[in-house]
C-alpha cells in the first residue's frame, strides 16, 4: 500500500534521512556530554538589564522523516522582574524553546542546533555570573536547572510523584538548594511556600499525597515547588490549560499577585491569548519555529502588525463582539519539516505582496519595543 | 418491534425532549448486586429543543455534560427519567431499535485522534456507515462519500488516507463528515474544538454553523468554554454538578444571567485585552466531587451570596419569564 | 462593514485548502515504521535469521539431500571388531592371549560424521543430518498448529468475555483460571499412558497431545485479548462505532480485533518458542513422536538410554539440542522485536 501512496517517503529517501540524521545526532550528542572548563561557556549579557537572552537559537528533532525545525532561530530577551508571554498555536515552537532553555530536551532526537542561550545565574555569594546554557555540557547544567530556572509543567496531574507526600517532595527542593539545611528548616521553607500559593490548611496539604488533592491544588502546589529555591526565573509552560474556568482564575490570580511578591522574571507559555494580555508584559508571537511578531503587551494587543497576530486575535470567540461568523484562518499549521524559504505564513495569509514570494522577511523593528517579521511593513520603515 | 408510544399533543417543530434525565453510576455494590454508594452524573435534568435549533450546553469538568450527551443518543442507558426524539419515547428501546434511530442522531467527539480507528482509511471510516444503514445504493457510495468529504472541505484525494497523516483539525472534519453520512437531524457535538488550536478552532465552528444551514441540522453543542458556545447556541444550558442551573436563550443568558455561577463563569474567562481589567468573581475553593455532592443548593460551598437556606434546602427550578429558567433562592 | 467581508470570505474559505507547504511534508508509511523499527534491533534481525534458516532447513533440506530417508537404515554393514584377552599361567609365567573377533553387523550405527553421513548416524543406524530436518519438519509444524488453535480459541473466548463483560465474562475467566491451576505435565503423562493402551499410530500420537497443549494454553492468549478489548472499548472510535448503530458482530470484528492484532502477532511468536521447547520435551519423556520417526526431542532421548552415547558420540545429539535452542532463541528475538516494533509508545 506504500507504493502508491504519495504522500509517503520512499525506503531509499529514508535511508538517506537516517544517515545523515545519525551523523549529526552523534555530533551533538557527544558535544553535550563533554566535559569541559567553566570558562568555556562564561559570556556577557549584551544587555545588563535581562535575565535571559536567547539569540538566533535553532532546536531540530532529527525524526525518520526529516529534520523538524521546532525551533528556527528564534531571538528574544527577558527583562528583570517582567513576565514575557509566548504564544503561538500547537507545533510553533514555544514549548520547544522552554525546553531548550531548561535543556530538557529528549536525545538524540532533539537537539540545540545552534544559537546562545545567556542567563544571567545569582551565585550563592550574591555575584552574578552569565552563562551560556546552549554551550553548557549536560553535567553542569545542574547549576542553573531547578535553582536558578524553575519550571511549572501543564499536567498537574502526573508532574508530582504519586509515592511521595506533598511535604517529601517540596522539602526535597530546598534540600538540594542549601546542602546544609535542616528538616525544620525544610519544612519552615515548604509551610512558607504553600502560605505563599493560597493553600488554606497548609499543614493539611503538606502531609497529602498528590492523588488526595484536586487539579487546582496540585497546580498550586506546583508553583509552590518552582518558587521554594527562589528561581531567578520560572518558566510556566501552559499553567491553567488542564484546569477548568473557574479554577483557572484562581491559579492566574495568583500568578499575577505572585509576580510582585518574587524576585524575579516569568517566561509564560499559552496558546490563550487571554491569558497573555492579562499577565504579560512583553508578547512573543511565534508560528512554525519562528518569531514573527514581538512587543510590549499594549503594542501586540492595540497595534498588532502580523497578518497572523491580527488573525489569531479575531479568531478567539470573544464574549464581547457581536459578529454571527467567526473570522478564520484559512488552512493548518504547517508542520516545520522541509520549509521553503519564503513567509511561512504565506498560503494563509490574506494580505500577500508580490515580495511575499521572495525571501523570508527578516525581523523589521516599528518601535523602540516593538518588531515584526512581515514584508508589508518593508517601505514604512525605508520610508521612516 | 414493540409497540411504539406515541407522545400525545406533542410539538412537531420539537425534535427532542428531555424530561427529568437522570443518570447515576454505582460506586459500591454489595455482594448481593445491591448499589450503596452512587454517583449522580445528570441529575433532573429537562429541556426542550426545537428542529434546527442549536442548545449549547456549558459547565466544567464533572458536571456531567458529557453524560447527558450520551444518555440523550443512549449510549448511556438513563436511569430515570424520559427523552422523546422526533414524538416517539425512547428510553425503553432495545438495542435494535435504537439500531434505526441511530441514523438520525449522531455524536461528534472531543478528541479527533482517539475517535476515528486508526487501521482504516478516510474513505473506509466514511463509506461504512453508509453501507451500513444503507443510505444510497451500493454503487453510488463512493460518490456520495466524495460529495460529503467536499461539503466537509476535505479534499477527494484524501480518501485513500489514513487517519495519522492529518492533522486535529483535519481529522475533526473527518468526524464531522462520518457523522454526517447517514443523514442525521440531531447531532450532540462533545466538545468539538476544545482540543484545537484559535485558528483551527473558528474553522470548525464555521464549518458547523454552514452545515446545520446547508442540511437543517439541529445541535446540541456541550463545551467548556462559554465564548465558544456563543457563537453557536440559540439556547444555552449552565450545569453543575450534574444539574441545570440556568437555561434561557443565548440573549437571555448573556444579558442577564441569573445564577451566581453563570455570573463566576462570564467573569473567569480572561479577555484578550491588556486594558480590560475586568472586576472578577473568583469563585473559592474547588468544584466538590460528584460522588458526594454537598446538601442543599449545590453550588453553596463556593457561591460568593450563600445564605443560610442554600445550605439546607435545594433550590427549585423554576421558570423567570420567557423560558428563562434558574434555580437559585437568591432570585426568590 | 468589516464584519461583512469577513462573513463572505470565512463562507469561502470554509473549505480547508492544502497549502503547498503540507505538500513538501511527507510520512512514513506505517508498514515502513514497523519495518524500520523491527530492523533498527540487531537482536531481531538474527532471530530473524534464525528463524528463517531453520525453515530452509527443515522444509526445503530434504529436498536437496535425498541420499538418505528419514527412517531409512544404512544397512552398509559395519564390521566390529572386539578384542578379547585371555591370561593363562603355565609353569609361574604368564601368557596373555589375545583374540580378535570380527564381527559383522547389518547396520552402520553410531558412524562418525564423514562425507558420506554428515553428521555421522545414530545407534540405529539412521542419518543425523537427514534427521534433524524431517525432526525440524515436525517441531515447526506442530507448534504452528499448536500456537494457531491456541490464538484462535484465545481471541474468541477473550474476545467474547471483554466485549460482553458480566456474567459471561466471569464464566470465561474462571474457566481460565482453573485451567492454569492443572498441573501440565502429570496430566499429560496420563493422557500419553491412554494413548499407549489405545494403541495410536506413533505418527498422530503428537497431535493429539498439541492439541491437549493448546487446550491448557489458551487462557495465557484469552486474557490478552481480554485486557486489550476491555481498553480499547473504551476508545472513543468504540464508542463511535456504537453511536453509528454497527451490529455487535461488526463492532467485534471489523473494529476491535485488527487493533488486538499487534499484540497478538507478538504473542504468537513469543508462544512459538515456547510450543517448540514443549514439543522437544514431551518428546524427550517418550510421550511424543516417537522411534522410528524423528523430532528434535526424541534424538536427544537417545542419551537418556545409552551412557556411552552421552560421552563419547557428541555427534548423535549436540546437533538437535542446538536446533532447539536455535529454534527458541530465533523465536523469542523475533517477537521481542516485533513488539518494539509494533509499539507505538515506544520510541526506540
């Protein structure tokens, strides 16, 4: 049933592909489990006010049918103390770009092809130190993982271990945080973390195993857990996605009045765009591996520039308009395997130009804060 | 077949009925079979739907809106109460009667990847149904199948495909195009779009609102998610816990919703707009578990205007002009 | 206005277009996946191998080689000779005499392997080589018989008893447990003793026991089938299939048990290896096929007669041990493959 089918590679295409996968794969898999000095990835923030900056970043997943270029060198910056919201539809990459940060990424598929990754890390004594986690070897990635980048995952449900109470799992994070803390002092840190996520009998929570508990309290518990080694920054990947409405509320409630209470930044991944024009400071637009439009949360909510931002904000049933018809984007999400080099975005865009055929726009900035990837905006700014 | 109950001085423009559904699991059994523990998924639920009408249905997890969804097609066999489809009863049904009404009504599901069998091709998924209840002769199957993959707008080349080529949006129009093969009048969309992306998501509910124009469907759309249901309900039913809170019309329910809980879910959802800071209810504590729901008014341990009587007494449900009903004693 | 337009192109644009872009994506087809993960294991490549070539062996071997016959006898006569000594004393000095009897036998038993026996002949005086395929021929088949009837009367009863659920679940599955609980090999040893009263051909005997074999094998296959359905009913294309009125038979048939099918095949091939090494067993207790006609397990019974056979004529019944362990080895890898292969989950 192969043989006809089109849309199917052939045994020799894939043979080719698993080839030239293998060499690659084996490349990168030996430069992350290398051991090297610190200096080697000891680097400067070209801008002291960010936590992070990501420049020019490529993760591919060698997969059997070809390169998958989850992430397409994406560029973007997280200031100190701000929220930075990514959104973007299943397959765009932004999942992919948290995890290339936190280098959870799974080998040898998934890789970090190229591009920086700086992160500004706290050292115990109170320096500060910028490390390059792109170059970093898997071995000492410890030294930011969980301490200085925490991370909140999606699934409240299956991130906690079932065998452990809530109480044994939070204590153990400032175990590995302060070597020589003490079971009180542990369990002080944890009472003082489910305090801090709204957890009403705290004490009650602290001795439950994680099935005991709803959606809404693991996510809490969650948070608590990302917060108790005071991250510099904590990457929310999708929070509130699995829980219900009202729920939802309670949790980005909490996030929000959370982001004055921490030192520190949120990188906050959704697909929602209500969510983001409720937290986010900063907005990230991605689509197909790329960033296509970037600025503050006021810019990309009033003044959307992208063919595509502007669609995504009309598409979401809102309660407010009054329309019958939803507008809609023609056609799906590309899946980013052999991607041509012009506008991705192209066969569903409604507003294409002749140069739209042409090479893929590069990143035009419209305000101090403000970029977009579009060749529409070209001649505004020649003209400008 | 046995003899057909015929609902006297019944509507015609009302295709179905429900009359207080009522749907529980056992939990606990005692060895002797006897049930001592149960859960009340739909509990009294009723509701009336017009021919080509759409009845959004909302609530959140647990609620049991996907149950009634099933126990009105009778996959769930109900355990108490009456739904009328097209005049005829229902509820008793054997299952070779409901072999005949199933052509009539039809279910989309929420998930496109576990819903459509993975060892078939489009085309196959498609032309079973209709070979099946034999909707058209046997040589025209294909054409037939063909035509509704195009109304669908699913490609003609698609037929030889299997379903891990598509995408969730693709493979949601799959579903909608097997439902729609044998011609249903009623169909019970579970959460159609929760599992697909903005863009994605408005295309289907296009897609939906074009057909019940195009073949005078009527729906029944359960969602989560209340802005959804908006753009697709002439009537919205809220639910919690396993009952109704408040039906009315979509004007009705947007303009002046009655319940609390409607009035938490409007104000939960976030608004696309950095400016809007909206004055939200923030419903406290968690949806209590449906095995052992709380006494009285169900929604009293997390209502923001709980008064003493909501505690001990269950509010009735009762009708506040124009078919907008609740059940709340605030309203009293 | 805006809305307006955007009404008339979203009634245009309902029809979802495919992009160009889609078209530079292509897949592998889900034959070619399993393929490629089943090759990926080196391990299931020589099992693979092994499999194969014992097939060749048995099957297509007797074919080629037909100097000798399964139950022919090399009746090229074999002389032996044995040495008596006799010491007589005569006079306080002793004298030893030695006499040398030649004997002349009809058949050429327990021959050394030399070009003319491959692998020499056994202590009837029957070739190894030829042998061991026509005791291949024999193992193969009935084991596939074996494994055949035992997956067939395991899908329907497991079948059954997951779909129906209730009480004819519960019937079937303790059924199923009281099979397990019956000691096999007593209960075959009572069954072999009849079939020696009743006096059946040597030849069928082997079936009859396969077929007892797969009588109390097929719960391991029943509850399987069980547990797979009992899970894949609850998929929602089950429950579809339900709400588009499909009678029981097609729910049963058409879309249940294809997606039972991976795991089946991976049993199957894993029994395979377990049927073979049943059959070389009962075999080997005599209770199978037995003299004249060869399976692996009867050859290797040889020993169990004949101390000398053990010791000193490793040729008589090395090779059919290393047939078996072949036979086994190959199957198991094989299944262990497939499974990895057939596994969506699992990613390598």
């Amino acid at each position: 049933m192969a043989k006809k089918n089109s849309n199917y590679l052939s045994g020799r295409e894939i043979r080719k592909i698993a080839k030239e996968n293998n060499k690659v794969m084996k490349q990168l898999e030996a430069y992350k489990h290398r051991k090297c000095d610190e200096s080697e990835y000891l680097t400067t923030m070209s801008n002291p006010g960010n936590i992070l900056e990501i420049e020019n970043l490529n993760t591919y997943f060698f997969t059997e049918q070809g390169v998958v270029k989850a992430v397409n060198g994406v560029s973007l910056d997280i200031p100190k103390n701000a929220t930075v919201g990514i959104v973007g539809e299943s397959g765009c990459g932004k999942s992919v770009t948290s995890m290339s940060v936190m280098r959870l990424l799974q080998g040898p598929t998934g890789q970090i092809y190229s591009g920086e990754i700086r992160f500004n890390a706290k050292e115990s004594d109170g320096t500060e130190k910028v490390y390059d986690i792109a170059k970093m070897p898997i071995r000492d990635i410890h030294k930011i993982r969980g301490n200085q980048i925490a991370m909140i995952f999606q699934e409240p449900m299956t991130s906690l271990n079932p065998v452990f109470t809530i109480g044994q799992q939070l204590d153990e994070v400032t175990f590995i945080n302060k070597k020589d803390a003490t079971k009180e002092d542990a369990k002080a840190k944890s009472m003082e973390m489910l305090n801090l996520v709204g957890i009403a009998a705290p004490e009650r929570v602290y001795a439950a195993f994680p099935h005991e508990l709803s959606g809404g309290m693991r996510q809490r518990v969650m948070i608590a857990m990302a917060l108790a080694a005071d991250p510099r920054l904590i990457i929310a990947d999708e929070p509130t996605t699995a829980l219900d409405v009202t729920i939802q509320a309670q949790i980005l409630d909490l996030l929000r009045d959370l982001k004055d209470k921490i030192d520190g930044s949120i990188m906050l991944i959704t697909h929602d765009l209500g969510i983001i024009a409720e937290m986010a400071d900063y907005v990230v637009v991605m689509y197909a591996g790329k960033v296509i439009e970037k600025g503050t949360a006021k810019e990309i909510f009033h003044n959307p520039m992208h063919p595509y931002t502007i669609g995504l904000q009309k598409s979401k049933p809102t309660l407010k308009s009054d329309s019958d018809m939803l507008f809609n984007i023609p056609g799906n999400v590309p899946n980013p395997v052999n991607m041509p080099n012009y506008c991705y975005f192209k066969e569903r865009c409604d507003r294409c130009i002749d140069k739209c055929s042409g090479d893929y726009p590069c990143m035009i900035q419209v305000s101090p804060t403000h970029f977009v990837s579009c060749h529409l905006y070209e001649e505004d700014q020649n003209n400008g | 077949m046995a003899e057909e109950k015929v609902i006297e001085n019944f509507d015609p423009e009302v295709i179905l009925e429900v009359k207080n559904l009522r749907k529980s699991f056992p939990l606990k059994k005692t060895l002797t079979g006897k049930v001592t523990q149960e859960l009340i998924a739909v509990d009294d639920v009723s509701f009336q739907l017009k021919a080509g009408e759409t009845l959004g249905i909302v609530g959140e997890s647990g609620c049991g809106k996907t149950t009634l969804g099933r126990a009105i097609l009778k996959l769930h066999q109900p355990t108490g109460g009456r739904i009328i489809f097209e005049g005829k009863d229902i509820t008793d049904y054997n299952s070779k009667q409901m072999r005949e009404i199933r052509k009539k009504m039809q279910i989309i599901f929420q998930d496109p990847y576990s819903s459509l069998p993975p060892r078939d091709t489009v085309g196959g998924i498609l032309s079973e149904p209709v070979e099946v209840h034999k909707i058209v002769p046997k040589e025209k199957v294909k054409d037939y199948v063909l035509d509704l993959m195009d109304k669908c707008g699913l490609r003609d080349y698609y037929y030889e495909r299997y379903p891990h080529e598509f995408s969730g949006g693709q493979r949601q129009r799959i579903c909608i195009a097997r439902a729609l093969s044998v011609n249903p009048k009623l169909v019970i969309c579970d959460e159609p779009v929760s599992a697909l992306d903005v863009s994605i998501q408005a295309q289907i509910i296009n897609l939906l609102k074009k057909l019940q124009q195009d073949m005078g469907l009527t729906y029944v759309f359960i969602s989560h998610d209340l802005s959804v249901v908006k753009y697709i309900s002439d009537k919205i039913g809220v639910m919690y816990l396993g009952s109704m809170v408040e039906f009315g019309t979509k004007e009705d329910i947007f303009s002046n919703p009655l319940h609390p809980y409607t009035q938490a879910l409007f104000s939960a959802i976030p608004h696309p707009d950095p400016d809007v800071k909206m004055n939200r209810i923030i419903l406290k504590g968690d949806i209590p578990s449906p095995a052992n729901p709380p006494k009285g008014c169900r929604f009293h341990t997390r209502c923001p205007h709980a008064k003493d009587i909501c505690k001990e007494v269950a509010p009735e449900y009762k009708d506040y002009g124009n078919g907008h009903c609740a059940a709340c004693h605030l309203l009293d | 206005m805006d809305e307006l337009k955007n009404k008339e192109e979203v009634v245009e644009e309902v029809k979802d277009t495919e992009v160009p872009l889609d078209k530079n994506v292509r897949l592998m087809s889900p034959t070619r996946m399993v393929v490629r993960r089943f090759f990926r294991s080196k391990l299931s490549i020589l099992g693979l191998i092994m499999c194969i070539s014992l097939f060749v062996f048995s099957f297509l071997g007797p074919l080629f080689y037909t100097e000798w016959g399964e139950i022919e006898l090399d009746e090229s006569g074999k002389t032996e000779y044995s040495i008596s000594e006799t010491t007589y004393e005569v006079n306080g000095v002793e004298y030893t005499l030695r006499q040398t009897t030649e004997k002349s036998l009809k058949d050429n038993f327990l021959a050394p392997p030399s070009s003319e026996h491959i692998l020499g002949t056994d202590n009837e005086g029957y070739d190894i080589f030829v042998r061991l395929m026509y005791g291949g021929r024999i193992s193969l088949i009935v084991s596939f018989i074996a494994v055949f009837l035992i997956t067939i009367l395991g899908v329907l009863l497991g079948g059954i008893a997951g779909f129906f659920g209730g009480v004819i679940d519960n019937v079937i599955m303790r059924l199923c447990d009281i099979l397990i609980c019956l000691p096999g090999i007593p209960i075959l040893l009572i069954i072999s003793t009849i079939l020696d009263a009743s006096n059946i051909d040597a030849k069928y005997r082997i079936y009859l026991l396969m077929i007892y074999l797969t009588f109390i094998s097929w719960p391991g296959t029943a509850r399987l089938v069980r547990g797979q359905i009992l899970s894949l009913r609850e998929q929602e294309y089950m429950v579809a299939a339900e709400a588009m009125g499909y009678s029981t038979p097609r729910k049963i048939f058409k879309h249940l048990v294809p997606n039972v099918m991976p795991q089946l095949i991976v049993s199957m091939s894993l029994s395979l290896g377990s049927m073979i090494l049943y059959e070389a067993t009962l075999s080997y207790l005599n209770l199978g096929v037995k003299a004249p006609y060869a399976a692996w397990g009867t050859m290797i019974n040889i020993i169990s007669t004949n101390q000398d056979i053990l010791q000193n004529h490793l040729n008589v019944w090395v090779p059919a041990g290393v047939c078996i362990v072949i036979a086994v080895l190959g199957f198991n890898f094989v299944g262990d493959g497939l499974r990895d292969a057939l596994d969506p989950k699992a990613r390598r």
